[in-house]
C-alpha cells in the first residue's frame, strides 16, 4: 500500500486554518477536503492545487471513505 495521506494544519494568530492534503490525488483529495472542512466547520477562502493533485493514480484510494468511517466509530 502506498503512504498515508499526510494532513498539516496550521493556525494563524486570527484564527484562519491553512491545512495542505499531501499524497492523495483528485476526488479523493478533494473528498478528503471536504472532511477536514466539516470537521472544522469552515469554509474555503482560496485552494492551490499542486501537480500532485493532477497525478494519474489509475484508481481511487478510497482513502476519504476510510477515514469517514474511522470517524462514524469514533
């Protein structure tokens, strides 16, 4: 299996969240976005994607549903 998703987060003295989703492409990073956005109840102020975001991974990880599940159980 590849590397986990790697998720950094960042709180700046007024209280904006900068996050950046590292080793998931596409709509899974995008569903993955959507996660860390509903958790943290904010909204997007701007996105950059990066190339990795365009990268052919030939197949979804699965990697939001994964982790949307952990949460349900916890």
């Amino acid at each position: 299996m590849a590397d986990d998703p790697v998720i950094d987060l960042e709180i700046l003295p007024d209280g904006t969240v900068r996050f950046e989703i590292d080793g998931v492409a596409g709509e899974d990073c995008e569903a993955l976005e959507r996660l860390v956005l509903e958790a943290l109840g904010g909204e997007v102020v701007s996105r950059e994607r990066t190339r990795a975001f365009y990268a052919r991974t030939g197949a979804k990880t699965g990697v939001a549903q994964r982790l949307r599940s952990l949460l349900k159980r916890g």
